[in-house]
C-alpha cells in the first residue's frame, strides 16, 4: 500500500483484505478518491448544516464490495434501481459502466438463471455446482 498511496493521504487496511490483489486495492483507491472529490464538492456547493455523506444503501455497498472486474455483468430487473445503479457506477467506477445491464426477458429474473434452484442447492448442504449464477 506504501507504493500505491497517494501524496497526503492515509489508508485503513483491514485483515479482510488479506490475500486481495493490487488490483484490488487500486479499485478501492479510485473508488474512495472519487467519492471524497464529490464530498468536497457538495461541501463548496452546501452550507451548514448538512449532510454531506451518509453510508451507502445495501445495494450500494454490494456494488462497492462485490462488483469488481471479474463480474462479467450486473443484471437489474427494476427500471428505477437501474438508472439509480447505472449512474452511482458511471460515477463512481466507470470502467465497469458498460457491464450493468436491463433485465427485459419476461421470466422473473430469479428464475431466468436459476437463483432460487441454487440456494435450494445451497440450503439443503449440497456442494456447489460450477457455473456462474447471476443476482440482481
């Protein structure tokens, strides 16, 4: 981490990051230097008091964790949660902007890739298969 930081910035590592790859570590770098540029904007724009952060949402903070550049693509089925996704990714990691997709098929989506047969899988203690199942 000495050699990626940068001039006149700190980093907590924690003990989850523990065998992560640089790459890894530059994601989250990028990631929380473009979400404290758009903090000391709102800070010039905004006067006190205000809320100039708050933690982000469960689907935020799944995206943030999770949705890094081995995810082939992140399908939505809700048009809102969609746009909302689409622009806090193009905002926040846009090099993975053109991986979030619509969900349009006329399935449920749960079913379309066999999300509920996999947790049955998974609850009942079975091993795990290896293909890749998608979750919105």
């Amino acid at each position: 981490m000495s050699r990626l930081r940068k001039p006149n910035t700190g980093y907590i590592i924690r003990t989850a990051s523990e065998g992560r790859s640089e790459d890894d570590f530059v994601a989250d770098i990028e990631f929380l230097s473009r979400l404290w540029e758009n903090i000391q904007k709102k800070k010039e724009k905004t006067s006190a008091p205000a809320l100039m952060h708050n933690e982000l949402d469960l689907v935020f903070r799944v995206i943030r964790d999770v949705f890094t550049r081995d995810v082939d693509r992140m399908v939505i089925d809700a048009s809102e949660e969609y746009q909302r996704v689409k622009e806090f990714v193009d905002s926040y990691i846009p090099q993975l902007g053109r991986r979030v997709k619509p969900y349009d098929g006329d399935d449920p989506i749960f079913e379309h890739y066999g999300v509920e047969i996999e947790i049955s899988r998974a609850s009942a203690g079975r091993s795990g298969s290896s293909r890749r199942v998608y979750c919105p």
